[in-house]
C-alpha cells in the first residue's frame, strides 16, 4: 500500500478579487488533510483503477465513472501525464479531515493527494507546478473561472502571494504569527459565491472594480507587513477585507457573529475566508488569549476550530 497527503489552506486576504486579477495571500494549514491510499487489487483484469470516498459514499470504477466526476478528472489527467498505460489494478482510497464547501481548500487538496498516490504508485514524480496544473484543470469543475489560488498554494505547501496567470510568489514571514479558523458548519459551494460576485459585477461594474482594487491594495499591505514582522497591522487590515466582502456580498449572518464573538474575545481582526456565505472564518489572535477566543466560538457554536501558527 502507497500513501500520500495534501493539506487544506486558507486565504489570509484577496478572495473574490483574485478572480478579477487582483493578488491573494494564501497558507496551507496542515491540521486538516486529505489522504489516499493506493492498494493493489490481486487477481484482476489488467489496467483498472477503482475510486473510493467512503465519507461521500462514492464507489466506482474509473472506466464507467462519469469522466468529469473530480476524483475521475484527477485520476485521468494524472495517468495521462505520467503516460501509464500497462498496469496492474488498483483500488484508491480517498479519505479527509477537510470540511467540505467550507472555504479551507477541500476540492484542490483532494486532487492534489490523488495525483501524488498516482504519481508515487508510478515512480513518477510530479513537480509542485504540474500538481497545480492538473489540479487546475480540475478547479474548473467547481467554478468557470478558478483564480488558482487554491490548487497553487496546497500544491507548493507554502505561503503565497497569488496572482492569475503569473508565477505564484513564496514568501518570507518575519515572524510567525498564530491564527485561529472557525467554521459555520453551513456548507457553501465556491461556485454559487462567485457566480453571485459575478452576476453583481455585471450591474455594477466601476463600483466592484474599486472593491477589487482595494481589496488588492489590502493585499498588498499584508505581505509587506508579515515580510516585515509587522503582525499588530494585520488585525486591522482583516476587519478592513472584511468590509469590503459584506459591499460584495458575500458574507453571513452566520460567519459575522463569529467574527464578532472573536473580536470581542480580544482577536487582533478576523474576516471570512475563502468564497464566504458560509464556511470558514479567520481570526488573528495572540498566544495568551487564543485558547479563550477558541472557547468563545466553541460556545458560540462553531462547528470546528484550528488554531494554527504561520510561519513556524
Ligand atoms: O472557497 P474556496 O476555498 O474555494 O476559495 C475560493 C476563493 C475565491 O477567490 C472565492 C475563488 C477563486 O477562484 O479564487
């Protein structure tokens, strides 16, 4: 039996204008993650491959499954890539920790640990670029117009400044700082928060640009500020993003009790992260309080909570 393992991720700043160009600043978080396993199937014909998610209750075999299911999608783009043909059959084993439709990067962690098992099943090692790419591909599934953010950042397990269709830019933190990630439990496709973006972009185009651009300035300050180990800008800079979701639209009821109840609990600033109207919020908390702060939002009823530091 193989294994192999893709984290989740968050994104600190610029969801939803990265879809317009805008940069994000983007981190894995590897409390939670997807693995799969690969176990040869004895005594079988040749060359088939059987998919399994049993926490979605999902089984099928790749030769009938419907070919633009993701675990399907995944599993063609990487055997096209690596060229395998003449194999043995084997069963693949999908299993995660990730919430799903809950902003922390489920999907793209999902292709990502399918193309690594594929590609360590086959000796053929994939680069960091071309799991993104095949990831990518897969995105595309979710939503027609994937920034990549995503499947770059779980890809290269690094902290990113992200922009589209340049090369993603690792980049140095200055001091860690600790995070901590609640979730709503009400799951939201990224799809719908971005269609909805989009569909408000269209009646309103000069209005959303200008959030957009803002939202990038925001960004941009961020980087600066974490390269520098200037952590006490953070906070603020958060509440700020924040802001400019809700004029998007794409916040809750729901993920801003959760920023209130951490903001009142002594969190620095919070947001929420990823495509919003439900899913994950993101706190930035200090070391002494952030044990209080995570009790807070289990009170409040937070569905989960990682507490998490960047840049360790
Ligand atoms: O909800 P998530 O984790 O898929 O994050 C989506 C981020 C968006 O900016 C809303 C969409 C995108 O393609 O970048």
């Amino acid at each position: 039996m193989i294994s192999a393992h893709a984290p989740g991720k968050v994104i600190l700043f610029g969801e939803h204008a990265v879809v317009y160009g805008r940069p994000a600043l983007a981190v894995p978080v590897h409390q939670v993650n997807v693995t799969v396993r690969i176990y040869p199937i004895q005594g079988h014909v040749a060359g088939q491959i059987l998919l399994q998610a049993p926490q979605i209750g999902y089984s099928d075999w790749l030769h009938s499954a419907d070919s633009e299911h993701p675990l399907a999608k995944a599993t063609y783009l990487t055997l096209q890539k690596i060229s395998a043909s003449a194999f043995d059959s084997i069963r693949m084993e999908i299993s995660s920790t990730i919430p799903i439709a809950s902003g922390l990067g489920s999907s793209a962690a999902v292709s990502i640990a399918i193309i690594r098992a594929l590609s360590k099943h086959f000796a053929a090692p994939l680069a960091p670029e071309d799991q993104s790419r095949i990831a990518y591909e897969v995105e595309k599934l979710q939503h027609g117009s994937p920034s990549g953010v995503d499947n770059t950042v779980i890809a290269y397990e690094k902290p990113v400044f992200f922009t589209a269709g340049e090369e993603p830019k690792p980049f140095s933190i200055g001091a860690p700082f600790h995070l901590v990630i609640a979730d709503t439990g009400i799951s939201s496709a990224t799809g719908e928060a971005v269609a909805k973006v989009r569909s408000n972009w269209q009646k309103e185009r000069e209005y959303h640009e200008a959030l957009f651009d803002q939202i990038g300035e925001i960004a941009r300050l961020a980087q600066r500020a974490i390269r520098d180990g200037q952590i006490h800008v953070l906070g603020p800079l958060m509440n700020h993003n924040q802001v400019l979701l809700e004029a998007l639209g794409v916040s809750s009821p729901e993920l801003e009790r959760l920023i209130d109840v951490c903001r009142k609990a002594g969190a620095l600033g919070a947001k929420l992260s990823g495509g919003g109207l439900g899913g994950n919020i993101i706190a930035l908390v200090e070391a002494h309080t952030s044990q209080e702060i995570v009790h807070a939002l289990r009170t409040a009823g937070a569905s989960l909570t990682i507490l998490t530091k960047v840049g360790e």
